[in-house]
C-alpha cells in the first residue's frame, strides 16, 4: 500500500467509526504507544489495585501486553455529556458496567466487523482493563489526534471537552497515524478542572521529573495525586443506590463516581439555557 492509500484508509475508518455510533475516532501506531508517558512511567508507579483495576493471576508489576502482532490502534471515544449522567452511573449486572460504555462495545463491534468485511482487516476490541490486555486509552487517543491530556489529567477534546470515555481496536496493520494535534485549551486556563476536586488531588506536585526521567507526568507536571483520587472513589463506593438487577432481579448497586475535575472544564461545555 502506498502512503497516500495507507492515509485514505485511515481516514476511510475515521469515517466508518463516526457512522457508527462513536462521536471521534482516530488511528494510533503502536511503535509510538509503546514509547508514551502512560506506557513508560507504568511500571515505576507504585503498585494500584483500585477502582479501575482488576485481579489477574500471575501478573507483573508494570506488566503490558501487546496485542500479538498488531500494529496500529483505533481509538474510539463516545461522549458523556452533563445532561445524560447516567451514561456514567455503574450498574450491577448491566453489561459494560455503564450504558455509555456498552455504546463504546456496540461501536466497536460494528466497526469491526466492518474492517473485516470492506477490508478483510481483522480487528479486535481491545480490554478495559490493563491486566487484562488492555492499553492506556489516554495515550492513544493523543496520540490518534482526538485532543491533549489536560490540566485535570485527562483527555481534553476540542469538540467535547474531557467529557469522552474512549475505547481501542488492535489491528495487525500499520495504518498511518491520525495525530497528535497541537491543541492546547489549558494554556493560560485558571484551571477551574482542579479547585472542584473534593480532595484536592492536583493542588500540589507528587512526581517530578528527576525521580521518573520523564517530561509528561500525570496532571502534567506530576501533579495528580492517584491515592487522592482513589479516596474519593471509595467514597462513591461507599454512598452507592440500592438497585434491583436488571439481569437477575436480584439486589445490586449503582455508583456515581466522581467527575468533578472533568465537570468543571470550560472546553466542550453544553451552553446552559
Ligand atoms: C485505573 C484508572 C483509574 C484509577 C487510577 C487513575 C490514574 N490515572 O492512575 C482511578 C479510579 C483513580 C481513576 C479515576 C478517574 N478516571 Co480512570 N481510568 C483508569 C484506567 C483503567 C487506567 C488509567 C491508568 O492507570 N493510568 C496510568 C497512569 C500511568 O497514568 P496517568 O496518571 O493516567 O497519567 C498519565 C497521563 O496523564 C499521560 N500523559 C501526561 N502528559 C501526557 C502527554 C502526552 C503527549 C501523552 C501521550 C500522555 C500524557 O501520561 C501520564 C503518565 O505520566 C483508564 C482506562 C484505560 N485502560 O486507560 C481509565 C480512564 C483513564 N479513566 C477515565 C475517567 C473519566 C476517570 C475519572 C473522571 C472517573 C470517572 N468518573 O470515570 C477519574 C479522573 C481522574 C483524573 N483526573 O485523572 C477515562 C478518561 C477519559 C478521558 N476523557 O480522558 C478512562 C480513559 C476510562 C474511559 N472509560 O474512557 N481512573
Ligand atoms: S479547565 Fe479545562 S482547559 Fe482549563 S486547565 Fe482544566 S482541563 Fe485545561
Ligand atoms: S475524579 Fe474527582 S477526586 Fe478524582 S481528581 Fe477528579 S475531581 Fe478529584
């Protein structure tokens, strides 16, 4: 394939994507994944085995794995805005946890099928979770051009703002990259994104660059604190709604967990009325 048809395709999925339930889309390298801040700093953190973690059996420390022989990711994000919250709210028994990631799973399984027949591309959703073969979603999404990690930590778009929940597909092809972009909406920002945090989890720097040799740290400048964070999750945990399952009828919860510092952003904001 030459580079202009290589670009062509890229934008062709960008297309097939956005037709098919998700609101951006964009195509990331892998080679670049592999060299970004999430991907590198991961293994220098100390160990996480909160809210968005999972059990994994003999796993290591840091440990990342590569989809088998994939070259290029597609990154999918769909959006949350503030007047539909409960595309947020976690569910017992509701597949995908929430309802906005259930779209996230229906987009990206219309989108592959659609790679497989147009293109005879086999395409695989890849996990949520880190330890279970999943990808820093942020990072990707930089690096396919959908927006900048923000001053909330983040990913900050320019059509929605950080409120976007993002999901990849692995395909074996290398497919030219769709970004990064050069948007940066929180140059000169007062950064309203981290005086609405409960717990004050960006007020101060808890990660320097000397200690991780590393430029891009979380918050930016190091300074979101994830134990912070995790506290207020725990939080949410424990002020969840009793539900009745909507798969069994038996007894569950729902959980709101926290969004403040991506509530407070300007970018994206639906006008008030
Ligand atoms: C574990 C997890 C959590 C944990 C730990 C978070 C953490 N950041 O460590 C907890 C439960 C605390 C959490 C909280 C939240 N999460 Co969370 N979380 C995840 C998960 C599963 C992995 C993230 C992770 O562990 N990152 C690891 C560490 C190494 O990186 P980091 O601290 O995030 O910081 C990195 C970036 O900022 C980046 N970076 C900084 N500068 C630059 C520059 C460039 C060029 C690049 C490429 C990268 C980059 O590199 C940093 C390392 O230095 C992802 C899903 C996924 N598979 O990626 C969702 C995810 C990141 N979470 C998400 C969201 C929305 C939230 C919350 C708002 C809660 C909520 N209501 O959903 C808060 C926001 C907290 C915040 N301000 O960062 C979304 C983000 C969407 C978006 N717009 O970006 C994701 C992608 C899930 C999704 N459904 O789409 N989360
Ligand atoms: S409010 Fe939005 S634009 Fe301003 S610093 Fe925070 S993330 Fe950036
Ligand atoms: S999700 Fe809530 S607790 Fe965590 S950093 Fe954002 S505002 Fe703070």
């Amino acid at each position: 394939m030459s580079a202009a048809e290589n670009a062509a395709l890229s934008q062709e999925i960008v297309r097939a994507a956005l037709e098919r339930g998700a609101h951006l889309a964009g195509v990331a390298r892998i080679d670049d994944l592999r060299e970004s801040p999430s991907h590198r700093i991961f293994g220098l953190l100390e160990e996480y085995s909160g809210v968005g973690s999972t059990m994994a059996l003999g796993r290591v420390h840091g440990q990342i794995d590569w989809p088998d022989k994939a070259r290029s990711v597609i990154v999918i994000a769909v959006r949350h805005p503030e007047e539909a919250p409960h595309l947020d709210w976690w569910r017992d028994g509701l597949s995908g946890g929430t309802e906005g990631n259930r779209l996230l799973i229906d987009a990206g399984a219309e989108l592959a099928a659609w790679l497989a027949a147009e293109h005879g591309i086999p395409a695989r959703v890849l996990p949520y979770h880190i330890e279970k073969g999943g990808i820093f979603l942020k990072d990707a999404a930089v690096l396919a051009g959908l927006g900048c990690i923000g001053h909330n930590n983040i990913l900050v778009t320019p059509e929605y703002g950080p409120r976007v929940r993002l999901r990849c597909l692995a395909v074996d092809v290398e497919l030219e990259s769709t970004g990064p972009t050069d948007f940066d909406p929180c140059d000169g920002c007062d950064m309203p994104c981290r005086a609405a945090c409960p717990q004050s989890a960006m007020a101060r720097i808890v990660r320097t660059q000397e200690e991780y040799g590393l430029e891009d740290l979380p918050g930016r400048e190091g300074a979101y604190a994830r134990d912070l964070c995790e506290e207020q999750m725990q939080t949410d945990v424990a002020g969840h709604e009793s539900i009745v399952r909507g798969d069994d009828g038996e007894p569950g919860t729902l959980v709101r967990y926290c969004r403040r510092c991506e509530t407070a952003c300007w970018v994206g904001a639906t006008p008030r009325k």
